[in-house]
C-alpha cells in the first residue's frame, strides 16, 4: 500500500504542488471532458440502442443533472472528511462508473450509468479548487486558478474533438463506447497517484452537509429539468407545466429552507459569508448564462453537423478545433493583458461572443456547411469566451478568503453545470421542435437556435460587467 505524504498547507511547494496541479486537473479534466464528449457520439449511439431524442438528452443531460445537484453536498464533505479523501472516493466511483457506460446494453442503463459518473464528478470536482485556494498562494494562485478556469471550458471543446476521434478511429470495434472506456485507464493511474501526492489536511468535523437543502435543490432542479427534455416528445401534457409551476415554486422553497438552516446555526449548501463574497453572485449568474448557450450550443451543433450535414464524428469534431484554439490561447495568456483593461476586456469578449453567434446565424441559415466564413467565426467565439470566462473566474475566486473556497468553488462549479444542463434541455428543446414543424427546415432551426444563445450572451455580458463593478468596488 502506498503511504501518503502528510503535507501542510503552506509548505505545498515546488515539484511537489506541480504534481498536486497534474492530478488535480487531470481529474478535473475528465469531469468536464464528459460533459461534451458524448455530443459527437449521439448519433451513433442513437443507431446503436435506437433511442429518441428525449432519451439522448437525457443520456447527455443526466450526468451534468447528478453532478450539478451534488456539486454543494460534494464541497461540504470534502470539508468534513478532507478533499484528499473525498476526491479519491470520487475519482473511483467515475472510473466506475465509466466502465459500466462503456458497457451498457441498452439506453436505460446508459441513462442510470451516467448519473453514476455525475455522482463521482460531483465528490471529485469541488475539492479541485479547494486544493488550489490550498496549495499555492499569491501569483502562483492567480496562474493555477487560470489554468483551472481553462479547463473546465476548454475540456467541453476538447470533448467535441476528441470524442469525433474516438468514434471515427472504433479501437477494437467499441464505436460510441470509446467515449466512456478511455476514462479507465486514466482513472486507474490517478487512483494510484492520488494518494501520494494529494496533501493530508485535517477535517472540519465542525462542518455538516445540509441534506434538507440539498433534496430541495435536486427535486428542484429535475422538477425543471425532466419536463423540458421529456415534454417535446410526449406533446408537453399537464404533468409538464406542473412540474415546471412546481419547479420554481421549489427554488422559492429552496430559498427559505436554507434561511431556516442558517436561522439555526447551521451549515446551509450556500454559506451566507461566501455568497456575500464580492462580485460571486453576479459571476455565477454569467456562468450560468453563457454555460446555458455554450453546453446548449455544442449539444445543437454536434447534432446538425452530423445528422443534416452528413458529417463524419471525426469531421464534425475537429470543425470545432479553431474555436478551442482561440479559446486556450485567450484563457491561458490573457494575464499578458495590461490590467488596467482585465475589467473591459470580460464584457468585451462576450458581446465578440454573441456577435460572432449572430454571425453563425447567418451563415448557416441556408443549410451550408462549415466553410472558411464560418470557421473563422466559430474561432471568433473561442475567442470571446476565452478573454471573459478565465479572467472572470480567476478575479472572482483570488477574492475568496481561503476559508470560503470549498463553498465559494461548490456555488461556481453548480452554476456552470446547472447552466450546461439546462441549456442542454431547453436549447436542444426548442431544436428539436423548430426541427419537427413544417415550418422550419432544419437549418433554420439552427439559426433560430444560434439567436437565442447571441442574445443570451448579451444579457451575460451585462451580468458579467456588474460582477467585475462589485470585486473592483470591494477592492478598494
């Protein structure tokens, strides 16, 4: 058996934090790599199970549904039994979990298998940046906290490309089931690293997990979610407007529920102290609005490309490569930036977001495919959100005391995946039913949809510029 390094805090130095940094992301990497990985693969699974399109949302939305609701519960017990612990248990339950999709019989099982890696992702995910507010301090913060927030949006457009490989290369005739499979063999080297280099912190036994508030959030959620995937297809009967009535009667319920838990001394799934922290909520509300349009946007795009255009997985994937280029270099140098523009420059890059969606719109509204126009402006869109999403997560968190990262990281990571799977569920929604009508073809569908997200993006450049106003304010 290996034997963990106990390591301080603050002496989390050197090659040693670097190799913290490498598991950590790795892990992370997966997580977010699932949530996209999937898209180019629909169609093939699609053909394979025969399943309909409630089905394959669901076999996409379900995993970010498991790890978006759990995502809270997750940081709390990383507190209460350490993140190095929780984040072991995690990593082990998604590697599990990864095998059993690969080897799902039928779109059932696929569907419960992958809410088994959303709850994985969910004990794996929030301890990543508690161990970075943990591990390094100052600049080195700043730089692991960028890398971070690159990460977890480039891994959706790394799953788009390197999903479309995995399907078109069929290693060993596994088709669609690669998608899944090729988390195992790094899961398995991560189990057997994690436990010598994670550092061994001591656990806040003072610290529960609201599980009250935490069912309230997950009826909530599904209340909201369930009838706008299942509703398209089954002609949206009354159980589905109830459910969406009832829904947001949940999130008032929700609201005073963890009012009555702070009220008794108690630890609430949002701590009062981290969502006052500057600037956080106004952030979480512009993640979710542009992880809405983006998640909803792949989900459409993957699908158009394949089924209408007549794309291979492999093609359709690496369409989306001048968009992950754009993005990985304007997350990873933005820093290079004069400061003095880091609070321009996060508004900026999202209206160039949803000029570049407007754009798209046009381009493909009379069913062309993917041509040199409309390349340059997928890598317009990278670019856009690579300048807003990192400098505004890192800004965000180097504002967070140390003390209120695992609940400051739980409430960002559940905002970016809330916003991924519902704007899975009501984008791919409104796809499918503009796709149904007699009204519009296919590609105007697609231009409806890409409208939809342009203007989505311009009320987050809104959210995202009172949110830079609130830290600014509060520095000072």
């Amino acid at each position: 058996m290996l034997k963990p390094v106990p390591v301080p805090d603050s002496a989390a130095t050197g090659r040693r934090s670097i190799a913290v940094l490498v598991v950590i992301l790795t892990g992370q990497f997966m997580t977010v790599l699932d949530g996209s990985i999937v898209n180019v693969a629909i169609p093939s699974i699609r053909s394979s199970l025969d399943t309909g399109g409630a089905a394959l949302q669901l076999i996409v939305a379900g995993y970010v549904i498991a790890y978006a609701v759990l995502l809270i519960g997750g940081a709390r017990l990383g507190d209460r039994f350490t993140q190095r612990r929780t984040f072991i248990a995690g990593l082990a339950g998604f590697t599990l979990a990864s095998l059993a999709c690969g080897l799902a019989w039928n779109e059932l099982s696929l569907i419960v298998f992958r809410f088994g890696q959303g709850v994985g992702a969910a004990a794996m995910a929030p301890q990543v940046m508690t161990l970075i507010q943990r591990t390094f301090a100052g600049a080195a913060r700043a730089r692991a906290l960028s890398i971070y927030a690159a990460i977890v949006s480039g891994g959706l457009l790394a799953g788009q490309i390197l999903g479309g490989l995995i399907v078109d290369a069929d290693l060993g005739s596994t088709g669609w089931r690669g998608v899944f499979l090729v988390n195992v063999p790094i899961g398995i080297a991560l189990l057997v690293l994690a436990p010598r280099v994670l550092p061994v912190t001591v656990a806040r036994t003072d610290r529960t997990v609201d599980g009250l508030g935490l069912v309230t959030l997950t009826a909530t959620v599904l209340l909201l979610v369930v009838p706008l995937v299942l509703g398209r297809e089954l002609g949206f009967p009354r159980w589905s407007w109830l459910c969406l009535g009832a829904g947001v009667l949940g999130a008032a319920v929700f609201v005073l529920v963890e009012r009555a838990v702070a009220g008794r001394g108690r630890d609430p799934l949002f701590a009062p102290q981290a969502l006052g922290a500057p600037g956080l909520l106004a952030t979480a509300a512009t993640l979710l609005m542009v992880m809405g349009t983006f998640g909803g946007w792949l989900f459409v795009s993957a699908i158009h490309m394949q089924s209408d255009l007549g794309y291979s997985a492999l093609r359709a994937g690496t369409q989306f490569l001048p968009m992950g280029a754009t993005f990985a270099v304007a997350g990873l140098s933005w820093q290079r930036v004069p400061a003095t523009l880091h609070a321009r420059m996060i508004p900026f890059g999202l209206v160039l977001s949803a000029a570049s969606l407007g754009w798209l719109a046009w381009l493909l509204g009379d069913g062309a495919g993917i041509g040199i126009a409309a390349s340059i402006a997928f890598g317009l869109f990278g670019l856009g959100n690579g300048l807003a999403f990192s400098p505004l997560m890192t800004r965000a968190l180097a504002a967070v005391p140390v003390t209120l990262a695992a609940d400051a990281s739980g409430i960002l990571v559940t905002s970016v995946q809330l916003g991924t799977v519902v704007g899975i569920a009501s984008i791919g929604s409104v796809f499918f039913e503009l796709v149904g009508t007699t009204v519009s073809s296919a590609a105007g569908a697609v231009a409806v949809v890409h409208l939809i997200c342009a203007a989505i993006t311009l009320v987050a450049a809104v959210s995202a510029a009172l949110a830079v106003r609130g830290i600014r304010r509060r520095a000072r």
